[in-house]
C-alpha cells in the first residue's frame, strides 16, 4: 500500500469474540465512532469478497454525516479483512494472539484532504473506542 499509515490496538479478548464484535452490524454502530459527539446510527455488513458494507457516521447534534462505506477484496476468518473504499483507497485489518489478547492492526491508505497526523489520530480513537466497547461489553 502506498502512502499507509497503520493504527493499532490489543484488545483483552479472545479472537473469536474480537472478530464478532468487529463484523457484527449491532456492535459495530456501539464503537464505530472517533468521540463522543458523533455516533453510527446505521451499519450493514456482507461479510465475504465482493460483499459491501455501509455505515453511517454522524454527529450527535445533527450538525454533520457521511456513509463509510467499502467492498471486500479478501477475507480469513478470524484472521485478515481487507477492502476498498472510496478513491480506491485500501484498507487491510488483522488480528492475531496475544499473551494479552488479539492485537487488532489496521493498515489504511492516506486520502489527500486531511494531515497524516489527523488522519491517524481519528482512525486511532475509532479502534480505541472499538478496544473499550469489547473489554466493558464482553
């Protein structure tokens, strides 16, 4: 991947459960959001290669929203996802064990409007958020 950035987190759970809580659209509008003031009120997932899935990411106070949205290009259970999102973008997840759990490490392809250093800091929060939402909620 040109110009990638990669966040990463390890979160105190078992695989199966990390890759539940990941893939599973219910859980997914739980922590698929950068702060407290926005949220994801919408989430589908077709969980297999050419499969799509759509999230919708808005602000609290109505103020701002957008679709999030990517096709799969491959997918290991429980292993690898990878995908495409707008601008051809790529984006490549995967989660391995741990002594401490299953590391969950996100390598994404920069888009030109915001700074590396934004751009990895709202990606980071995301997967801190998703972190805490498995470690409180399973």
């Amino acid at each position: 991947m040109q110009n990638s950035i990669t966040v990463q987190v390890v979160v105190g759970k078992d695989k199966a459960t990390v890759w539940k809580v990941w893939t599973t659209p219910e859980d997914i509008c739980q922590w698929n959001a950068a702060s407290a003031d926005w949220e994801c009120p919408h989430a589908t997932n077709d969980l297999r290669v050419g499969g799509e899935f759509h999230a919708t990411m808005s602000a609290k106070d109505g103020s701002a929203s957008f679709d999030f949205n990517g096709v799969y290009t491959e997918v290991v259970e429980q292993e690898k996802i990878a995908y495409t999102i707008e601008g051809g973008r790529k984006v490549l997840v995967e989660f391995s064990e741990t002594d401490a759990g299953t590391a969950v490490v996100e390598t994404f392809e920069m888009e030109d409007i915001n700074s590396e250093d934004l751009q990895r800091a709202g990606w980071q929060a995301i997967l801190d958020n998703f972190k805490r939402y498995a470690e409180e909620r399973y």
